[in-house]
C-alpha cells in the first residue's frame, strides 16, 4: 500500500464520533482549526529526521527537510500551536530518536525540547524508553543504541497529575520494620521505562507504530476520565486506540490517507473494549526499571 500525504491547505474529516475525531492534513495546518484550550493531554511521536520522503513527491511530509534546523522549526509550529489548543493544566508527551550521522549524534531529542521552551513548555520528566530488543549493532568503536526518548512537557507547574494511577505495586510487598506495608499505593514508577517494540500491525507503514505500553503511562497520569487526548502525528493510531480504551475522547491528525483509514478501521474494532486495569498499567511485553540508571 502506497500512502498519500496531502498538501498543507486540506483539512478534512475522516471520521467523527462523540469520542473521537481523525482530522487528514498537515498537522501544521490542521492544528489551527482547533480552538484554544480543547485538549488536556497530547501523547504523540512525529516522524524521524531522515531529510528523506518516504512518500513520493508530497511536499508537506515531517522528516523530510533538508537540515535538521528545519526540521526543529517544523516541530516547533506544531509545538506552538499545541501550547495554544492545550488546556491551562495540560500536557504534551513528545517521543524523538535520535539520528547518528558521520559518527557523531545530533542531539535533535535535546535540540527540539529546548525549542519547546522557548514557545513555554516546560520540560517536567524526560524518559528514557529503553528497548530490549534493539537492533544489533555491528560497529567496532561505538554502543549499540538502544533507548528512544519521551519528553514530558507542561504548560504550569499545577499541571494535572494523578499519581495515584500509575503507582506500581510492590512485587512482593517490601514490610517496614513495624510491620506494615512501605507504600501501600505502590511506588512512584522511574522515568526508565523498559517496553519491547511491538510487532506492527500496520507492515506497510514505513514509519514505527507506538507500543501501547508506551502511551498507557502518559495518558493515565495526564488527561482525567472523560478528558481529551491528541495525537498530530496519529498514524496507525494506537494514541487514539488507547485513549478511548482508558474512557478518554480522542483526537487524531494526520497527513496520510491510508493511515487514517486504517486508524478509523482499528478504532471501530476496537470500541467497547474495557481498560486494562489499574494495577496493571503496563502491558505482559513490559518491564519497568525501578531505579534510575543514570
Ligand atoms: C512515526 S509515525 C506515527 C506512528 C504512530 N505513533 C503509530 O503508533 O502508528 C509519524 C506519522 O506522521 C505522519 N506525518 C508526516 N508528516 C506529517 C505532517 N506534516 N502532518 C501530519 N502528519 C504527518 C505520517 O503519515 C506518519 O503516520
């Protein structure tokens, strides 16, 4: 399947319901059709700086642009008008890898999260997704890279927050000398996060596919029951697919026909299915490290 991006200026509706809307066109563009303050939380992974097109001759496709300064700019416009749509007590999630060119990392994780300061962000946790199944590396004089990150960003320090959501219980209990439980709600989880990619169910897609796991966390301690998610860059649509598994409404932008389609085709399967449980906010594929490893 070929997948087509659209021209900056088109903005259309793919699909509407009363929880979720999957809007096709340049997230840029799309974006300022919203109103202020209409989302709570953004949980969202825009394509990687390749400085390539996966998609023919399309012109308005992330990723794409010939330098890295670019392609900072172009997720600061999104940026900027994410901090525009996101309600007062709102968050943004932000996954960027990095790109390794010459022997040398360019940083663009760091580069872009200082560009989302400067448009007001705040940068509140940075994540290291760590991927156990990482692709072997065969270089004589470098690591094998096996971690992404996820930033989390706030527009105030009373941002929403519920903590209790996402505590993990402690496996066995760990017994303070008096006999009672340590934690009994369950420990604060690191910013470690030890997640297996999963196997795409979209094979066509050149792009990665989100792990559920990935976006659980972020939408669970971020957006409130019955709030709205976003994601700019929905793709394959597992943000959307989550958030309305967790009772949340979903919004999903993207430039790629196909890719909504098969979104809208995933989020009509799945609608009905219950949220996994609280205890469990991570999926089998998941280990979470509990100390920090830096
Ligand atoms: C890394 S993928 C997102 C994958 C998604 N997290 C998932 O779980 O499937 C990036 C997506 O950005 C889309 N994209 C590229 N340029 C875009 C643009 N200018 N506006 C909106 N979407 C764009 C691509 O079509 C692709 O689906």
């Amino acid at each position: 399947m070929g997948l087509t991006v659209i021209t900056f200026d088109v903005v259309s509706s793919v699909f509407a319901n009363r929880d979720c809307r999957l809007l096709l066109g340049d997230a840029r563009g799309v974006l300022r059709t919203l109103v202020d303050d209409c989302v709570d939380c953004t949980v969202t992974s825009p394509p990687y700086y390749s400085g390539r097109r996966h998609v023919g001759d399309t012109i308005h496709e992330i990723g794409s642009e010939k330098t890295l300064e670019e392609y900072v700019d172009a997720l600061a416009s999104v940026g900027r008008e994410l901090y525009r749509v996101t309600r007062p007590t709102g968050s943004y999630w932000l996954n960027l890898d990095d790109k390794c060119e010459r022997k040398e990392w360019l940083g663009i994780p760091w580069r872009v999260a200082f560009a989302m300061r400067e448009i007001g962000w705040k940068i509140r946790s940075e994540v290291i997704w760590h991927k156990p199944d990482h692709v072997p590396n065969a270089a004589k004089d470098r690591l094998t890279p096996a971690h992404e990150l996820l930033f989390h960003f706030v527009k105030s320090k009373d941002a929403y927050y519920d903590m209790d959501a996402i505590r993990k219980p402690p496996s066995p209990p760990i017994w303070g000398t008096n006999g009672v439980v340590k934690a009994p709600g369950g420990s604060v989880p690191t910013d470690v996060w030890t997640i297996q990619m999963e196997d795409s169910n979209f094979p066509e897609n050149p792009y990665a596919v989100f792990p559920e796991a990935l976006v659980e966390l972020p939408i669970r301690a971020t957006c409130p029951r019955g709030g709205t998610v976003l994601d700019p860059f929905v793709g394959s649509g597992t943000t959307a697919v989550v958030a309305l598994r967790l009772g949340r409404k979903a919004v999903g932008i993207d430039a790629s026909a196909d890719c909504l389609a098969f979104t809208k085709k995933r989020i009509l399967e799945f609608s009905g299915q219950p949220a996994t449980p609280r205890q469990a906010p991570f999926n089998r594929a998941v280990k979470v490290s509990h100390g920090r490893m830096r």
